[in-house]
C-alpha cells in the first residue's frame, strides 16, 4: 500500500503532463475540468482542475468539498502505478481496478492527454 504522500507525488507527476505540454496544444486537448481521485484504501480525496493553463496544484479535499466534474476512484498502489505507466490506465479501468465517473466526452478527451 502506498502512502498518501506517494499518491500525490503521482497524481503531480501526471497533472505535469499537461505543463509540459506546448501552450497551443493545450489550448486545442485540455478542457477546463475539476478532477478528483478517491483512495479508499487511505480514505482521502485529492482534487485539482486542469486547463487550457495548465493544472492546479493537487491538494487533499476538505469534508463536504463540491464534487468534481470528472471523478476516479482507486486504491493507492493503482494510483502509482498508473502514474508510473500511463500508458496502463485503460487496462486498469477495464479491470475495474480504477473507477471513473463523468461526461463520457470529458473521458475521451482526458484519454488523449495520457
């Protein structure tokens, strides 16, 4: 089991994804959405919202903070790995190892980011 810290370490490691992107390709893939990730293993809720500027630092939800508009569920060594390998998020989400709640359009467009 990985540590909340470590969820977060990848969580910033895949919004720096979008960064690192060039400014007018982001304007063009990245829609402007509130994502959260919850780790029940560890019980917490981390949020961000990216957009055409790029992501929001990621921080640990507060009780009764807004649901996000697109919203994942998974355990912490899912988070890892799936932040150490994007590539492996579809196989994770079709194992229901990763859970995603949203506008279907927002997951595809998100898909491409990846």
């Amino acid at each position: 089991m990985a540590t909340a810290e470590e969820c977060r370490a990848a969580l910033e490691s895949l919004t720096g994804r979008i960064a690192e992107l060039d400014a007018q390709e982001r304007a063009k893939k990245v829609l402007d959405r509130t994502m959260s990730l919850h780790v029940p293993d560890l019980g917490v809720t981390f949020l961000t919202r990216i957009g055409p500027d790029g992501a929001e630092p990621v921080r640990q939800a507060e009780n009764g903070a807004k649901p996000a508009q697109v919203r994942f569920t998974a355990d912490s060594d899912v988070v890892v790995s799936v932040a150490a390998d994007p590539g492996s998020f579809m196989g994770a989400w079709m194992s229901r190892k990763l859970k995603v709640q949203g506008n279907p359009f927002d997951l595809l467009h998100l898909r491409k980011l990846l």
